[in-house]
C-alpha cells in the first residue's frame, strides 16, 4: 500500500514502534480488524469490540504472517507493533493521513434516504470511464469508512464512498478520513431524530461532510429538498442542484413510471438530454440517477456514457431488488428503513402485478415521536391499493394499529417476532402475489426474504 511503511504508520497514529526498524520503508499490503482477514505482509488493528478483543487474536495474526500490529495495551511478543492511546482513532488517522497521499478522486454520498442506491448508480455511471472502488455493504461509519479506504489499490481512479451517521461530531470525523472531492447530500428526512432531533438538526449534522472535504469541492444537492436547496455555499465552486423542477441544474422530463419495471425519463443537462431506462423500480430511483448523472458530468463524463453507467445498474441488494420465484414477486428492500423510505417502497408496491402484500418492521431510532411515526406509515398504507399488511416488532403494533383506524379493509396481521410470522407465512402468501419486504436492518428481515424464495 502506497506510503504505508511502519515509520510513517507510526508517525501518522503518533504511537511509538517496538520490536522494529523506525527507518524500515518496506511497505504493508493491508489493513484488517478481523484476525482471519490477516495476510502476509498485513497490519492488524486491536480493537476491543463488544463481543471480542482483538488483542486477544494478536498471536493468531502473526503466525499468519502480519507484519504488524496496532495495539492499545504492551504486549508480549518479540514482533513488531505500535502502542497507541486509542485502536480505534488510530484506525481512523491511519486511514486519513493514506487518503491524503492518494492521487484520486472521492465522492462523499451522505443523506436520510438513499445513499446506498445513489452510490450505486454514481460508481456504475463512473465505471464507464474509470477504475472505481465503492464502499460495500453497510461499511460506512467510524471503522467501515477506514476500511473501505484501505482497500483503494493504485489502480484506481475514483472512489464512491457512502458516509452514514446518527450524531453530531460523526460527519466531521469521517469528513477528515475521506476529504471529498464532490459532496453529495441525497435529502434531509426523518431518520436518527434520537440523537439529532429536528430535520435542521440532521441538516447540521450531514453538512459537516463540507469541513474536510478538497480545497475545490464540488457540491451536489437534491434541489427539490427545502432544507438543502437553502444551502448557500462558502466554496468557489457553485452549487449542482438536481430535481424534478426545471429550475435545478440538472432536472427529469418526460417521466414514465413502469411500476416494478422501473421508469423512463429524460435527464436533462446543460451539456445534453440523456434518455434513460431506470430499472430499479421507484420514482425516488429518478433522483438518484440523477445525483448520478451530476457526478459524471463534474468527473468529465459524456452523456452517452453516463446513459448506459445509469441503464446497467438493474440490481441493489436489499433496496427494492426485484425478485420473482416463479410462484411471487419479492420487492426486497429489507436493508433499511425509515419513515420516508418506507412510504416510497409501499408506493412501489401499489405497481405490482396479483395481489399486493406489505411485510413491515420496525424502524429504529425515530426519536420520542416514534409511535406517532410508525402510526402514520400504517394510515398511508390504508390509502393505498394493497390487499394485505403483515406488521412484525415491538413498534410495529403502532404501524398495525394505523392500518386498523384508518377503517380501510385490509387482510391484516401482526406479530411480535419474526419466528411467528414464518411459522404462518405459507397461510398468508398466495401464488402471484407481490410482496414488499421492508424494516431497519437490525430487524434482519433478509431471513424472510429468504424463507420466502423456498
């Protein structure tokens, strides 16, 4: 890794090296937390997690071969390590100091709703042109954004990186570990009102992605958003808005919703019309791809390559991936959830083909208000024209309870655990229905979706 020897790793965590050579500029292969991710030539992290130690795995790493280790405690051993105040922050500086000697441009992506899809679409829209690394899975906070920078190789180009937060303070820190290049800010919606209480709180909070970012940033922001198009920018470079309306820097004309199938439209930019086929299906997918299109035309992109980086992307595990069995349609959109996004997927829903079936949990970190919140999406479904509602969770009941008030019939379920739903799940599921299966991801709702593809 490109100016990772242990004496500048040393210097950039300010810690002090023993059992090694503070002039050896030999330098590591990788980074790892997890002791058996551990490779030759790698430095191990110690970190104490919740469930495990990872000073108790030091042995372990270096008969696999690990050049080093970083610890928080002296250790016993004759190889090489660095003691640190912190693991954790030492992680956190490494990761910033090998970010600041990359040659590469970074997308920073934050927001309430839609990071991970409007991270998809921009790394495909930019895989046209450029070797791209992206963040995966949900490895976008305090240890999985280090990590992700970690994997940047020489041969990359351009990294999209998903940056999620639930505090104050957090986005300034991961802001100092990816310095970004383009800042993307999807929308301000209601999502960790526990910690950051009001919308204009998240606003303040997600905007620290600006303190870090490059000396010329580039600023990308959903125009349609009030909170973000009252964003006045401190940067020479000017704001690149996106939306619906004409007025936005990069707008949709000629919108075609196709239900599941996904949608058309036109995106229309100061350097050309680009007619797309969005298959991920949503009208909310729209402004993605066009967060998406903003980026490629700031990173140099023509419109025809941002035409097939947006009509290649089909798939977004767990966010609204279409999947048919044969005998039902999945919407499987399981990864997450919040108020906002979880209307937009019944939305969805309400396009499918057979009978249309809900399977909501709860969402988490809603803030005192949570009950009236899950209370509401229930009333939003009775709007709707769905035959079926199962409702899963503790909070759930509330979602149950708004469904059941709203007076619109419905078949209409709740149960308290996953397990009493799968037990009755062959009862309630019907040959050619379609169904939506949607909770905050420690709800780990990815087991229905796999119980209900056998």
């Amino acid at each position: 890794m490109k100016g990772l020897s242990l004496k500048k790793i040393t210097a950039a965590v300010e810690g002090i090296l023993y059992n090694g050579e503070a002039d050896d500029d030999g330098e590591i292969d990788g980074v790892v937390i997890d002791s058996r991710k551990a490779e030759k030539n790698y430095l191990f992290v110690a970190i104490k997690g919740e469930r495990a130690d990872g000073h108790d795995f030091v042995r372990q790493v270096f008969e696999k071969g690990a050049r080093a280790v970083i610890s928080e405690k002296t250790l016993d051993t004759d190889k090489p390590y660095i003691l640190v105040k912190s693991s954790a922050n030492a992680l956190k500086q490494l990761a910033g100091y090998y970010r600041s000697i990359l040659d590469i441009k970074v997308v920073g992506i934050t927001g309430s709703v839609g990071k991970t899809s409007t991270k998809e679409f921009i790394a495909s829209v930019l895989s046209q042109r450029y070797k791209v690394l992206k963040t995966a899975g949900n490895f976008n906070n305090e240890i999985g954004l280090p990590l992700t920078v970690f994997n940047i190789r020489n041969e990359h180009q351009a990294a999209v990186l998903e940056m999620g937060i639930s505090d104050f303070g957090e986005m300034t820190r991961l802001s100092r570990i990816a310095r970004p290049d383009i800042c993307v800010i999807t929308n301000i919606g209601l999502c960790h009102l526990e910690n950051l209480g009001s919308r204009d709180g998240i606003l303040k909070a997600k905007t620290e992605i600006f303190k870090y970012a490059k000396e010329h940033y580039h600023t990308v922001l959903n125009g349609d958003d009030d909170k973000l198009s009252a964003i006045k920018t401190e940067n020479e470079n000017k704001i690149l808005f996106y939306g619906m309306e004409p007025g936005n820097g990069i707008y949709a004309d000629n919108i075609k919703l196709l239900g599941i199938e996904g949608s058309e439209c036109d995106i229309i930019t100061e350097k050309g019309n680009i007619p797309v086929h969005i298959k991920v299906p949503g009208k909310h997918m729209i402004y993605n791809a066009m967060a998406a299109a903003a980026v490629g035309l700031l990173l140099g992109l023509d419109t025809e390559e941002i035409r097939k980086g947006i009509e290649s992307l089909e798939n977004v595990g767990g966010r609204l991936n279409i999947i048919k069995t044969g005998k039902i349609t999945i919407i499987d959109d399981c990864y997450n959830a919040n108020p906002v996004s979880t209307k937009s997927s019944i939305d969805v829903l309400e396009y499918g083909f057979g009978r249309k079936v809900a399977i909501l949990g709860d969402m988490f970190e809603l803030g005192e208000n949570e009950k009236n919140l899950h209370y509401d999406v229930g009333h939003h479904i009775g709007d709707k024209n769905i035959q079926c509602a199962v409702f899963i969770g503790d909070l759930s009941k509330n979602t149950y309870e708004g469904l059941i008030e709203s007076k619109n019939t419905k078949a209409t379920y709740y149960f308290k655990k996953t397990e009493e739903f799968l037990k009755e799940k062959d009862k309630i599921i019907k040959e050619g229905d379609t169904v939506l299966v949607k909770a905050s991801h420690s709800m780990h709702f990815e087991e229905i979706v796999n119980a209900l593809q056998n």
